[in-house]
C-alpha cells in the first residue's frame, strides 16, 4: 500500500517520535506498563504504516465481495439497517405471545424465542427433571398446541423468526413449519433461523442431548431437508456467543467458531450434499464485548477468514457461501449486578461495535439480566439503544467506516492470525468434534477464564461498580418473576392433550420415526409426521434418546 | 487440620452455565482445598449421595437458572434425610436478593450473588466447616 520511499520516512519518523517520548515517558510515566486488550493482548501507544505495512487493499476488497472484510452487502445499512431482533420468551406460550406483539410494536423487526431449559432438552413439562425449570428461562413448549398458541396473530408470511434450539431444533422446526401450514402459509416462504449448533452445546452452552455423531446427522438431515422445502431458513447459526461468554478471548471465539462451522461443513459434503446448495443459508452468531475496537477487528476477521475457507478449502463457488451472515447480542458476562443502570452504557458500546462490525441482526441486553430475566420497561430502553444508534449516531451513513486504520487493519490481521493458529491446532487434533471429545477446546476457554478472573480480583482488571466505585446499594426492585404456577398449567394441558388426540395415530407415527432414526433416510419428514399429530416435544425426543444415546460429558476443570 | 478442606461443586437442574461453577472450583483448588465437579444435570439425589460417598465438608451448588428455590430446599431435606447435615451447604448464581431469605431458612448457610470474589466464598468455607 506505501511505497518503499514513502515507508521509509514513516520508519524514520517513527524512530524520531520514539526517541523524543522516551524522555516524557521517563519524567512522566504512563498509567501502566502495559496496556492490554480486552482478551488481554498487548497493545502499542502508537500504530502507523509501519504495523500495516503488508496491507494491501485488494486483501480486504469492496464490501459485498470476497473476502467480505469490510461487509457482505455493498451499501450495508444505507440500504437496509440491521435486524433489532430481541431475544424473548418465558412462562406460558401465551405470555411469550404477549411479549412478541409487544415488541413488534415498538419497532423489533423480527422474532428471537427462547425457549425453556426442558423444552431444549428435549423433556416434556411432567418429567422429573423439569420440575423447577418449567417457563423460567424461557418459553415452555410441549406440543404444537403450545406453538399455535406461541405464533398466535403473528403472520408468519411476514415476520422472520430466530429459534435458539439446538439438539431439537428438528422438531421445533417442524412445529413452526406445521403453524405455519395452518396459517396457510407455505414453507417456502418461511424465513428465520434455527440455531442448530450442537457442537457449541458440548463446549459451552450444555443443552446437548444425543452423542455427536446422531447429533451431526439431524443437521445434515435438516441441511438438506431444507435445501429443498425451507429455503429462505437458515439452517444454523454457528454460535461463538457462548464460547465468548464462558470467559474466551476474542481469537478464540473466531477460531473455534470457525473450527466448528469447518465440521459442519464437512460433515454436509460427506453425506453427499454439494457445498453451494447449503452453505449459502449457514449464519453465525457472535458477541459483543466492551473493547470496542478490538471487537470491530474480530467481525472483520471473522468474515475475511470464513471467506477464504470457503473458497479454497472447500471450493465453494457461490459469493453467497463465502459471505459470512452474523447475528451478534451484547456480552451477558460483561453485565453487572451492582448498579445495574451501568449496564444500558455497556450495552451502547457493544452496540456500537457490532454495527461498526457489520452485523446483520442485533439482541441487546437490558440492564438487569445480571438479576433476573428482564422486565418489559428495561427491554425497551436496550431496544431504545440500538435505535439511538441507528438513527442518530450516524455511523450507518457508510461502510465499514473503521477500515485503514492502522490499528483496525492491524488487528483484524492479528485475530486472523491467532483464529487460524486455533483452527490449524483442531485440524491437527482431527477435528472440532475430536478437540471437543478430549476436552481441549474446553481447557482452552476455561484457562481465560480463570485468567480472567483473576485479574478481577486482583483489581488488574477494572469493572466499574464492581471492584472499583462500588456504592451502598440496595436489593433491587421489580424483578420480573415467573409464575411459579407455570408448571403445573403446562402438566395440565399435557394430561388433557394425550387424552384428546389420537393415541392410536401418535403411536404409529412415532414409531415411523423409531424406523427412520435406526436407518439412514432423512429423519425431518417423519418428525413433522410426528408433530402434525400432535406427538410431544418429549415423546419424539425419547424415542431418538432411545435409538441414538445420549452425550456423556468430558469433565476438567 | 490433618486433611485438606473436600468440597463438592455441583451444577443442579438443566441449566448449562458452569462458568461460575468451574471458576469456583478452580479457586478452590488453588487455595488447597480439594475439590469434586459434578458436571452438570445433576439431581439433588445425585448430588447428595455424591456429597456422603465423597465425604465432604461443603457442597457448593451454582444455577443460574431460576429453578434455586425448587432444587436447593430438596438438597438441605436430602441431607437431613440422610443424617448428613453436618456438610455445609452454600449456593451461587443469578438469584435475586428477595429469594435469599427463603434459601437460607431452608437449610442454605450462604448465598453468593454475580461478582462475588471467590476469595469470599474461600473464606466463608474456611471459617464455616464444621469440624
């Protein structure tokens, strides 16, 4: 990018400057002898032409072309602004029904449900691990009755809705695309996203069910199923927000991220699905922490890497698999319980760095998901943050404004560099679902972690409210609270379903499913069988329980 | 004190997070107290029994769930049950103030909310244990 001449006189100026702040910096010296990132690397008072001295501006392009660093679309938000999608759901389909239409109003552009800790296990509302759990994080959904109640008056013609599902993403699926029929609307015109990122589960997120290997066949099944019937779904969102929130540092979040997107692909063109029929509608899932520059090179990394893997080791040829989609939410860890209203300012700047990382849908965190699930007035100031930034701090006015500075290229080299060292080392341990299996991914983000902490508490590291300009406080108030009664209303309407539908049809179907899961066919058309039939969430997820297995985790600390 | 301090960190119910719950038990370990991770889904039946068959002198149960007010009474019932409550018993996790008293009268010595150092939850099972 600089010519030699020119270098050279920077080279020269920059050992000029150095030499002339060393005597300020003896008399008066900095604030620490060394500056850290927020993942905690070293950072230089000073970056110039010199720290980007390789670059070269074919490396990163125009945006909506290979490698997609500076953005996936050419105009990016001056076409379109990004999806303020809010992340929502608890208690009863009916609630959660509330919730939704509540935010459509105020402006959210799409749906984000979440889901229970049984119904993402797989376990009906009656099973005994579920007592407690019932419609706490999330909505409870048993059977489609739960889903035609949750979607009720929602077009789903016109609204795009993201699922955070993992090991049933299947069947939850087939529950939308069931709703959906009975709206009248069909299944090509769906659009949203399934997480379906299982291997995540294993290293971060815990709410895995069957070992890896059925595991990785009901995502290809739904690959490929949806190739066909779903099209405008995307099938996965490879999620590196929660190996982020279980204390990563920002390479490894792109690194392992990648390394998992890397197995899915793999696993897809193994069973015999040609790359460019799938990859296409693959998407991601990151973070935002509170470094804002650092997680502004992380996007752009993130993006420039999965490009050039696409291409070149698995020979896509469509733009469309090589143009990394991201949905980001603002960092959770990152959130404290003391004086929550801190929060709303963490939450800008996460924001801000997602957008000025080209996100393409956004979750923001309210101030008081350190405390409790969030109340409808915190939501709405989180909702209320993006739309500052989207409409006032004029960021969106053009593309991928950060690009060429010094520091950003750097960086976005540097997590490039550190994500492939990641990948590199998976490769060599066989693979992410190998590098699981041993616990090494684990170790990895559990040594940051700890790290991380560490330096927390040795006040190293500064979160303001909590190990610095801490103040008397008192308990907050006006929690949100889950009416405990959710679990047995939702045991009730269960007792009352199975003696409704027809047992006889259910049984029939479910075992179809049982027929299918031992064999090799594509288990999605027999689940949506299943669930027309009003089949449980927990009865088809037995049943493959019985026919794959389940995960054992590897425990280290 | 002839044999270091055993503790039991356990992860009940569904919920995944085990951040806290390792980050704990590694604090632990480095302040030389011996320690046992549960991994997580862990009933209270399971956590209990592994508690007697361990040993131990504290359970340390983290959920971030909400499902606390449910599972962690089961667990101090449990132990009572089996003559057992002798073992300290402390919780961490996102539970909101108002739930502590509630805990703390069904048989939870201690409750650490986010941000507690651990060098807090170190010291109150140092001076707490009994024996």
């Amino acid at each position: 990018m600089f010519d030699k001449e020119k270098m050279d006189q920077v080279n020269e100026g920059l050992d000029k400057f150095n030499e002339k702040t060393k005597s300020m910096l003896e008399k008066r010296p900095e604030r620490n002898s060394v500056f850290y990132s927020g993942s905690g690397d070293e950072i230089k008072g000073l970056y110039t032409p010199a720290d980007v001295e390789e670059f070269d501006y074919s490396d990163i392009g125009f945006p909506g072309q290979f490698p997609y660093t500076r953005g996936v679309q050419p105009n990016m938000y001056r076409g379109r602004l990004w999806t303020m999608r809010m992340y929502a759901g608890f208690a009863t389909a009916e609630e959660s029904n509330k919730r939704y239409k509540y935010l459509v109003e105020q402006g959210s552009g799409g749906l984000s449900v979440a889901f229970d800790l049984p119904t993402q296990i797989g376990y009906d509302s009656d099973h005994e691990l579920s007592e407690g759990e019932v419609g706490k994080v999330g909505v409870a959904i048993d059977s489609l009755a739960d889903m035609e109640i949750l979607f009720d008056g929602i077009p789903l013609d016109k609204v795009s809705t993201s699922m955070t599902i993992n090991a049933p993403a299947s069947v939850l699926l087939a529950m939308y695309i069931a709703v959906a029929e009975k709206q009248g609307v069909s299944s090509e015109k769906l659009r949203g996203t399934i997480q379906n990122d299982i291997l995540k589960e294993y290293i971060a997120r815990g709410t895995y069910i069957f070992p890896t290997e059925p595991s990785m066949r009901l995502i290809t099944d739904i690959f490929e199923f949806c190739s066909k019937d779903v099209p405008q779904w995307n099938t996965i969102s490879i999620s590196g927000y929660h190996i982020r929130e279980a204390g990563s540092t920002a390479a490894q979040e792109v690194g392992f991220t990648l390394a998992d997107g890397i197995a899915y692909v793999e696993a897809a063109v193994k069973t015999g699905l040609d790359v460019d029929t799938f990859a296409p509608r693959l998407s991601f899932f990151f973070n935002a922490h509170n470094d804002l520059l650092e997680e502004v090179s992380k996007y752009r990394a993130a993006r420039t890497l999965w490009a050039q893997i696409m291409k070149e080791r698995f020979g896509a040829k469509n733009p469309k698999s090589m143009a990394l989609k991201f949905h980001t939410q603002t960092g959770g860890s990152t959130l404290t319980a003391q004086q929550p209203e801190n929060n709303i300012v963490r939450v800008a700047i996460q924001t801000l760095a997602a957008v000025l990382g080209g996100t393409q849908s956004l979750h923001t965190n309210s101030k008081d998901e350190a405390l409790a699930l969030p109340t409808e007035d915190s939501v709405r100031v989180a909702l209320r943050t993006q739309q500052v930034v989207a409409y006032e701090s004029g960021v969106t006015n053009t593309v991928d404004p950060l690009a060429g500075s010094y520091f950003i290229e750097a960086k976005t080299k540097e997590i490039m560099d550190k994500a492939m060292e990641y990948i590199t080392k998976i490769d060599d341990l066989g693979g992410a679902p190998k590098a699981i299996d041993n616990g090494y991914i684990q170790q990895e983000i559990m040594d940051a972690a700890y790290y991380y902490q560490k330096e927390v508490e040795t006040g190293e590291r500064i979160v303001v409210g909590m190990n610095k300009f801490q103040i008397e406080e008192e308990a907050p108030k006006d929690l949100l609270r889950v009416d405990p009664s959710v679990g047995e209303m939702q045991k009730q309407n269960l007792v009352d379903l199975r003696a409704k539908r027809d047992n006889a049809v259910v049984d029939a179907k479910l075992a179809a499913l049982r027929t299918a899961c031992e064999g090799t066919t594509n288990v999605m058309p027999v689940i949506l069988e299943a669930v027309k039939a009003y089949a449980t969430l927990g009865e088809i997820c037995g049943v493959m329980r019985e026919v794959f297995g389940e995960y054992q985790q590897s425990v280290n600390l | 004190m002839d044999r270091p301090i055993r503790v039991l960190v356990a992860k009940p119910g569904l919920d995944g997070h085990d951040r806290g719950a390792k980050v704990v038990a590694r604090a632990l370990r480095d302040a030389g107290m011996e320690v046992i991770y549960t991994g997580l889904r862990q009933t209270p039946e399971q956590i209990v029994n592994a508690a007697i068959q361990e040993d131990v002198d504290c359970i340390a149960v983290s959920i971030l769930s909400g499902a606390h007010s449910t599972l962690f009474p089961k667990i101090s019932k449990l132990l009572a049950a089996q003559d057992a409550s002798d073992i300290l018993f402390v919780g961490g996790g996102v539970i909101p103030d108002d739930d502590i008293p509630f805990l703390k009268e069904n048989g939870c010595s201690e409750i650490f909310t986010p941000g507690t150092p651990t060098t807090v939850t170190i010291d109150y099972i140092k001076a707490n244990i009994k024996r």
